[in-house]
C-alpha cells in the first residue's frame, strides 16, 4: 500500500453568470446529480436554501469539511484581488474559510468554492497536489516556478477537466486524464454578502479511482488543500496564481510560498476517509516537536524528556527489525517534563520515537517539526581511576583530599547521576570520617555506620569528577590506629556501576607530649622546719600514652638559676618508681615505667629539706618539675621556696624578641608594617611580674602589654609613610614593687618603603562592539614619592576583554562582551614604572554605549550581497527579501537603481517587496537592478542587494483578426471566399504557423480549405454549401504554433444559408 501526504492547492477561476438571489439555489446544473443527490435544484439540505448566518457547512446537503486556515483566515479584497473585489476574489464564512472538500460514498472527490462577484475573464482553475510531503528547498525536484508538487488538476473554461503528471516540470505536459466541463462542475448562489452582488459556489468532481489507478493514491492517503485562484486558461505551471484561499494576501507581499508554508504548518494531513461522512475532517494548529532524552541504554526501563505542558508525549519503541514492541503515552507536566516507565528494558538496536500532541491540534509529526529519535546504543560502563600511590596521612593533618587525581569517564554519557566513595578496609568508626562540601548541583552523605559517602544528582562527567576530587579523608584521634585503611570509588551513569576503583592510606601517628597540671605557687620555710611536700596538686594527662617512663625534678637559686649547696629533694621508692637525686647538681630523676597516676602520686610526694654546711643562704629557691613519656616531655611547673629573711630581688629582662639585653636593643621594620616586640623577663623570687612603657613612642602606636606564654608583648604601629628611627623605653617591676634597676631602651629602624600609588575612580565611554583604548588619568593617580606609572592588567566584571595595548602608559585596549549595552567594571592595576611589584588597584566604570549599526538585507534567511530571481517573460513578477536592523531602527527603501537590461522595478504595497514588470515578449536579457535600503539611525547606515531577474521564455499565442459573419447566401450557392488576416506567431515569435477551419454543421457546409504560407499575416478560406440543404453553420477558425502550450488562438464566424 502507498502512503501519501499531499498538499493540494486549488487555483480558481470565476465564471459569469445570471442568477437569482436565493441562497443554495444551483444556476448551472452538472449533466450528473453527484453534486445534487436529492435533485432539488439545491446544495442546501431542502429547496429552501440557507439561512442567513454566513456559514454554511452544517446545511450542505452533502456534508462537507471546511479547510483549515492560518490566522483569521482570508478576507475580501486582499493584495491578489485587487480594489473592488477584484476579478478573482475568494470570499469567505465567517469562520474565514473559502473552500470545502468531500469524499462522497461513490468515491467522488468533490471540492467547493466560494467566489465573490460574477467575473468573465478568467480562464481556468487548478489543484495542485504535493505527493511527498516536501515544498520548495526540501524538494529535489522542486524548479525555480514548480514548488516541488507532483500532481495537476486543471478545469479549464468551457474546455474540461485535465489532470497532468507535473513532477519537477515547470509547464503543461500531455494530460493523463480529462472529464467534459459540463458533467463535473456546478454553480449556485451562496450570498449577498460580497461587494454589493450575489456570492457563488462552484463545485465540481473526479472520480477518486482514477487518481488511484494513475498515481498510487488511496483513501488511506492523506492530504493537504490550499485554495488559490488562476486568471490563465492552462495549466497552474504556465498560468498566474493570484488570490490564495484561508489567507490575507496583503501580509504575504506576493510571496506565495510563504503563504502555502503558513497555511501546511497549520493544518495536518488526513487521510481521504476522514473527509467523508461521519470523518474528522481536517485538524489545524500546530504542536511542537518533544525533547527526547538522550542517549537511550540497553537496560534503560525509564524513558524521558520536555514538551509543551499542554501536551501528551506518546511513546512507541521498535525493536532492530522495526516490528512495534511498546507503546506508551505521558501527560506533560507543569515543568514541560514527561516520563514513562517500560515494562521491558530496552535491547541495543531498538528505535524510540516520540510524538508530542496538544489538544485539538495537529500531534507534532503532522505539524512539520517532526517527531523525536533516538537509537538505543549498547551501554558501556563507565571507567574510574585515580592516583596508584598510597596517600600518608600524619596525626593531625585535617582533611586532605583523598584523591585529587581521581578521573571519571563514559564512552556514551554525558552525565553521571551517582558516586559512592567508601573505607572498605581498616575503618575505624570512631576516629575515621569522610566530608563533602555540596557544589555544582551535587549533594553528598556521608553514613558513620558503612563508611560511605555518597554523591547524588545529575551533573555533568566533569562537575561529578570535580565534586570526586574534593572529598576528604579526615582522622580526629589523638592517638590513631596505625593500620592501612582502603578507599573505594565507584561512579554510575544512571545504568551501570563503574568497575571500583581502590586507593590505601596510611596513618601514622605523632606522639603526644604528656601535660602535666598543678598549682604553681610558693611556700614559706625556715631551718627549723623539718623536711616537706613542696606540692602536692600535680596531675598528669597524655593523650596517647597511659604510661610516663621517667620524671625530673630541680632545685636552684632563682635569683642566678644555681645550685645551692644543702638543698636536698627527696623521693620514697615504690615497686615501679624509683628516685636518684643528686646532690652537686640538684636534680632529683624519677625513673622506671609506670601509670600517670602512679607518677602524680610520685610527684606529689617529693619533698624539699635545707640543711646547709655552713652560712645559711636564704635566697629563694625555685623547683621545677617535669615527665617524660620517653620520647616528649611535658611542660615545666615551677615551685618557689621563700625564706623569713630572704631578699627581695627585682626582675630582670633577660631577651628581647630572643636576644639578649645587652644595653639597648634594636630592632627592625619596614614602613607602615607593625613590630611585635616579646620581653622575657625573670624574677628571682618568682614574684609576679608587671612591664610598663615609661617613654612612649613619638612616631607610632604601642599596643598592650600583654603576658603570651610568660613572654611580655605588645604590638609597635609606625605613623602611615613614616620612616627613620623610634625609641621606646620599658621598665619591668614586681608585685613588692621592685623594679629593674636598669630601664630597657628598645630602638626600632623603620626602613622607607616605595608605595603603592593611590588611583581615584574614574568613569570613561567606549563604543558597543568595537576596541577602544581607554586611558586613566595621571590627575587621577597620586604617589607620595612622586613616581611614574604604567597599566599593568585589568579585568572585565561583564566579561569584556581587557589588554594592555602600547606598552609602558596608562592605556589599555577594550573591548565590550558581544552585545553589550551599559556600565562594565573594569578592576584595573597600575604599577610603579620603576618597580612593577608595587601596584594598586582601581574600578573603571566604562559606559559601553549604542552605536547605530548597518541593517542587513537577508535573502532566503541568508546574508547576502545578491539575489536571483528565476522568472518568465510578459509576467509581472513580484520578490521580496527581509532585513534586520539590531538596533531597532525603521528601515525603508533608499534607491532601486537599473544597472543592466531593461524593464521596471518598484517597491511593492508590502515592506521590501518589490515588483518587476519586463518589457513585452523579452526574455533571455537579464535584468540587473541594486536595491539599497537606509535606516533612520545616526548616520543612516544602509546596505545593498545586487537583483539580477532572469527572463525565460514563455510561448505567446499566435493571432488571428475577427471574422465578420459574411451576408446570407442562397441555397446551392457557389464556392464562397473569406479571407483571413492578422495572423501572426504573437509577441514578435517566428514558429511555423498552420490555419485549420472547422464546421459546426458539415451536413450544410463541409469543413472550409484553407489557403494560407506560413509568416504570412493573410490568408483565405473556401467553402460550398452542400446541394439543396439551407441553415447555419459556425465555422472555427484555428492559428496553431506548434507548441506544447499557448499555441492555438481560435475565431468563429455563423454561415446562414
């Protein structure tokens, strides 16, 4: 079985005819009732004809389907028919419809149209049929005059019907088929509604078989109408097509194909069947085409995409021998999203495709945006890989990345939709973790209780590598279990895991020093007092140790940290500790593995004895304690042991920043840069300790004094841009007020620095869509050392390109982002020309502003410099091109200028359309004209289009002058003489012309001779009328050229015997 979808155009021509006014009457009857069933004399259903609504297609005696129209649809005196109805002037219903069609029960394709006014000069009409599906530039076959249809019905004026095989022919050939005019055609009145006179309709018909048997249609076939009307008497190829049916013409400017493009995207194709009674008729509107998502997955069951949300998808998927598996429908969603669900996953080569269809339009296939396709392709996994080496991770590290180089890919897939990262081996829950920050679309969970971490969301191969690469490895314990752990990624593309991928780490612990906690403070002793516990509130932590391997414990002087000769410190063993103390040094060690406890404990119970040889020294000791885990010791705490009559000694600045204090200290910075400046002061009585600035600087700012881990601190700011040398002068006392005897002088050289320069904000103008060099202005540039300046860099906020043009000033070159209209913020940076590292930094708000640009002229959606145009001689041709102006400018025709050849050129009714009208009976001369167009912007830019208009030669029929009817002869008459003149090949031709003379009565006068020479203008006829016999006889004169069309010209003249 064939299958069709046709676009018929039905050109039109007007007959005249005398009628009365009664609406449905017909006033010329077809020889056949096809097209008055009933035999009333009516189209209407009864003989009493229509009402007075304006349409008519509920009240046709044959049901009939009105054709769709684009817009409003047609209306009367549009830009074909010209003023006053015209002479070819389709009217319309009121629902702007011009023409109907049917397929009766016997299989007769019957067509309707309404006509305004009675018209007796046109010739024929035609319907035009489209076999393919394709019109214009889609059309292989399609000429620079034959669109791309196939089929030709033309009815031609007293003459007949005649159907032509047309395809990529651009004139008349020989018919294939031909019906007599008065068995296939009617007329009868519709209304008195159009330009002050009655409305008709004229119908005629075809048997639908024959079209089948000469060119493969059938009712399943289905079809497209589009009414137009013809004023020539031939073929649709050879004639003139004026007004076009279901359109206002005056929008088209001449262009027809824009109008047969409108009018087929608004209407689908149906098959013939459902133009019969009971059918659908035609469906209009349009749906646009689905997004279908791709690709599509061996495996995949979901499948998916956008459409209109008015819309249902409908869903049929093919198997790879094209046989029908599934069929599916989704309604569209307020988000223009749609799914469905198959109940068998899809196999490689099978074939998706999907139609989209809004309520009461045509489904999306039908309306030329064509349905959605996808192949299913095999799915490959996709891969994963990342770093061979094991990352070390060290106690304390944070989270690192666990892999920066892990890399993700897919054959097929754009996205992934996926990710898992896990510690498949060695974890530790209370200690091990992975973290995600959420990015790019991306949404990470993590679960303690697997160890995984998961990423999810449809994102991109790249962002979901991105996303990869940023999850980090974290260990939060002190004392972390050394093992190997193992990372395993893998990634999903929606269908399948990736094969996993594995990383170690390795986590090495550090050790923590134990931190050892107590009150530090002083105890009051005198000789009589029998040896004591110096402190008993010491208690030890470690983090990752529960044993301490030794302790030490000292005594000495404070005042000069030395050893005084009768001081003992004294520890009582136990099973685990034991003590040695040495007497010449002072140093009580503590040795032997044992609990932190246990050591507290020990600590606790040292005690302090003074036994001197001799003189008693009664200067105050200072005993410090400290433990060891064997590989860190802990903090120092000190103990101090005062005496009844011990002297009070002041504190001494022992460093500066780490020095010693060696007279006054010096120390450096550069301008406007502060200075921490860290006394470490001792007090041989372990008295607390207060440092105060006694001269304050005179050149900056001293910030607080504040203790920082038994360090005296504070910040020293120079004035902004001073530079030389400050003197500050600090004292240090303690809390019996006792003060160092010897102030400290600290001087501070504040070395000059280059600055930055200092750049005010400016504001400068630059021309849309073109470079410009920008410049800042030196006034706007201030430098306290007076230095030169150059443009180093800058950026463009909006994305414009910023570069530096001539090399060592303050210029650079810009260029604003495509399109651009308004302020760009450009962060700009000028340095010192002398030393490029000193730079700073200033916003330059440029005012990109409009600058009127040129329209362009678009031939067939193109830019272009020409355009040609295929056209026939002796017909005025009408072109028309489109122009865009970005900048929203009127744009209007400057000049048609002639360049060659010959002819007339002037702007047609409609904007850039143009109408051409060649000299009489040229062809084969070119016609070249330039057509520049100007807008009313600045400058009134305009743009030029060469025309070059191509004459080819059409065949002018020949001419022959009227014959006068001679005078009465009598019966038995001699031979009779006309003679014959103006005869010619027509429009200056010089085919071989031959003269034929035909009797309408032969029985009265036989058919006439002819005596005529080809080129010559005369010529004659002889007749004798047959012996006897008297009436009359109408004698057809016929000029013949040879031609396949246009070729004959006829005269008549009655012989009355």
């Amino acid at each position: 079985m064939f299958s069709f979808r046709q676009l018929l155009i039905i050109c039109v021509v007007l007959y005249a005819y005398s009628a009365t006014s009664q609406r449905g009457k017909i006033i010329t009857t077809a020889a056949t009732s096809v097209m008055d069933p009933n035999g009333d004399g009516y189209i209407s259903l009864d003989n009493t004809g229509f009402s007075n609504d304006g349409y008519y297609v509920d009240e046709f005696e044959i049901p009939m389907f009105a054709l769709p129209v684009f817009g409003d649809g047609d209306t009367l005196n549009d830009a074909q028919a010209g003023g006053n109805c015209g002479v070819t002037d389709l009217t319309v219903d009121s629902t702007g419809a011009a023409a109907y069609a049917a397929l009766d029960d016997n299989d007769n394709l019957i067509f309707r149209l309404r006509l305004a006014e009675e018209r007796n000069s046109v010739q024929a009409y035609t319907i035009l049929i489209d076999t393919d599906g394709k019109l214009g530039a889609t059309d292989p076959n399609s000429t620079g005059v034959n669109a791309g249809f196939e089929i030709d019905i033309t009815f031609i004026k007293k003459q007949g019907i005649y159907v032509y095989d047309i395809d990529g022919i651009d004139s008349c050939p020989t018919e294939l088929l031909s019906y007599d005019v008065d068995d296939y055609s009617q007329v009868s009145i519709a209304d008195i509604v159009s330009c002050g006179n009655e409305d008709y309709f004229i119908d005629f018909y075809l048997p639908f078989g024959d079209l089948t048997t000469e060119f493969g249609i059938t009712e399943d076939s289905e079809l497209q109408f589009i009414v137009v009307t013809n004023i020539s008497g031939t073929c649709a190829m050879a004639g003139k097509i004026s007004d076009i049916g279901g359109v206002d013409d005056t929008e088209y400017g001449g262009c027809i194909t824009c109008a047969f493009e409108d009018l087929a995207s608004n209407q689908c194709p149906v098959p013939f069947s459902e133009l019969q009674e009971g059918g659908s008729g035609f469906a209009s509107g349009s749906t646009p085409e689905p997004e279908l998502e791709t690709p599509l997955k061996e495996g995949d069951t979901v499948i998916s995409g956008k459409a209109d949300p008015e819309a249902e998808v409908y869903i049929d998927v093919y198997d790879i021998n094209d046989a029908l598996v599934e069929s599916d429908t989704s309604q569209v969603d307020t988000d223009s999203l749609w799914s469905v669900t198959l109940t068998l996953p899809l196999s490689q080569g099978d074939s998706v495709v999907a139609v989209a269809q809004i309520a009461g339009n045509c489904d999306s296939q039908a309306s030329g945006s064509q349905v959605s396709f996808a192949v299913v392709v095999l799915n490959t996994k996709p891969t994963i890989s990342g770093t061979a080496t094991a990352l070390a991770y060290t106690e304390n590290d944070g989270g690192i990345p666990a892999d920066p180089g892990v890399v993700a890919s897919d054959n097929e897939d754009l996205d992934f939709v996926y990710a898992t990262v896990k510690i498949s081996n060695g974890y530790e829950s209370t200690e091990d973790a992975l973290s995600f920050t959420d990015q790019l679309g991306l949404t990470g969970s993590y679960d303690a209780g697997t160890a995984t971490m998961t990423i999810t969301g449809d994102a991109t191969v790249d962002d979901y590598n991105t996303a990869l690469q940023s999850i980090a490895y974290t260990n939060s314990s002190e004392d972390p279990v050394e093992s190997t752990r193992t990372l395993t990624f893998i990634i999903n593309d929606g269908t399948e895991d990736s094969d996993p991928f594995t990383r170690d780490i390795t986590v090495s612990a550090e050790n923590d020093a134990p931190v050892l906690t107590g009150t530090a403070g002083s105890t009051e002793y005198t000789t009589e007092t029998p040896p004591f516990v110096v402190n008993s509130t010491f208690s030890i932590t470690d983090v990752d140790n529960t044993q301490i391997a030794s302790a030490e414990v000292f005594v000495v002087q404070s005042s000069n940290n030395t050893f005084v000769d009768g001081d003992e410190l004294s520890f009582t063993n136990t099973t685990e500790i034991t003590g040695s103390y040495n007497s010449t040094t002072g140093v009580l060690t503590l040795s032997g593995s044992s609990s932190l406890a246990n050591y507290a404990a020990a600590l606790n119970s040292i005690e302090f004895e003074y036994n001197p040889p001799g003189t008693a020294n009664e200067n105050t000791r200072k005993i410090t304690f400290n433990v060891s885990d064997g590989i860190s010791n802990s903090n120092f705490i000190n103990h101090f042991i005062t005496f009844a009559t011990s002297t009070n000694f002041p504190p001494e600045v022992i460093e500066v920043n780490g020095e010693p204090v060696v007279g006054a200290v010096d120390l450096t910075t550069n301008e406007d840069s502060s200075v921490e400046v860290c006394l470490t002061v001792n007090d041989p009585d372990g008295d607390l300790v207060t440092v105060t600035i006694t001269t304050p600087p005179t050149n900056g700012t001293a910030g607080t004094i504040n203790e920082v881990d038994g360090e005296f601190c504070f910040s020293y700011t120079p004035n902004a841009d001073f530079n030389g040398t400050e003197t500050i002068v600090l004292e240090a006392c303690d809390a019996l007020s006792e003060c160092n005897t010897a102030n400290v002088t600290i001087n501070i050289d504040i070395s000059p620095v280059n600055d930055p320069p200092v750049i005010a904000p400016s504001t400068v103008s630059a021309d849309e869509k073109t470079t410009t060099e920008l410049c800042i202005n030196p006034g706007d540039i201030t430098d306290i050392e007076g230095d030169t300046h150059e443009f180093t860099s800058g950026t463009s906020v909006n994305g414009g390109t910023v570069v530096d043009g001539t090399a060592d000033d303050l210029c650079f070159d810009y260029t604003p982002p495509t399109g651009f209209i308004g302020t760009d913020q450009v962060e700009v940076t000028i340095c010192d020309s002398a030393d490029p590292t000193v730079c700073s930094t200033t916003t330059v708000d440029v005012e990109v502003v409009s600058v009127n640009e040129n329209p362009i002229i678009y031939v067939n959606g193109i830019d272009s410099e020409t355009m040609t145009i295929e056209t026939f001689e002796d017909s005025v041709k009408v072109f028309c091109f489109s122009v865009v102006d970005v900048d929203g400018d009127n744009v209007s025709t400057l000049s048609i200028n002639k360049i060659s050849g010959n002819g007339t050129l002037i702007a047609a009714a409609t904007e850039f359309c143009y109408e051409y009208t060649p000299v009489p009976d040229e062809n084969g001369i070119p016609s070249v004209w330039e057509i520049t167009i100007e807008d009313d912007g600045t400058g009134n830019l305009t743009d030029m289009v060469t025309v070059t208009l191509n004459l080819a030669a059409v065949n002018d029929y020949p001419t022959l002058a009227d014959i006068a009817d001679p005078a009465a002869i009598d019966e038995d008459a001699t031979e009779q003489t006309v003679n014959l003149s103006g005869i010619s090949a027509g429009g200056g031709e010089t085919q071989t012309l031959s003269v034929t003379a035909t009797s309408s009565n032969t029985a009265l006068i036989p058919d006439p001779t002819v005596t005529y020479t080809s080129a010559e203008a005369t010529g004659s006829l002889t007749y004798t009328p047959v012996a006897d016999q008297s009436g009359t006889a109408t004698i057809t004169v016929t000029v013949d050229d040879g031609q396949a069309a246009n070729n004959t010209v006829s005269k008549t003249f009655t012989v009355t015997v």
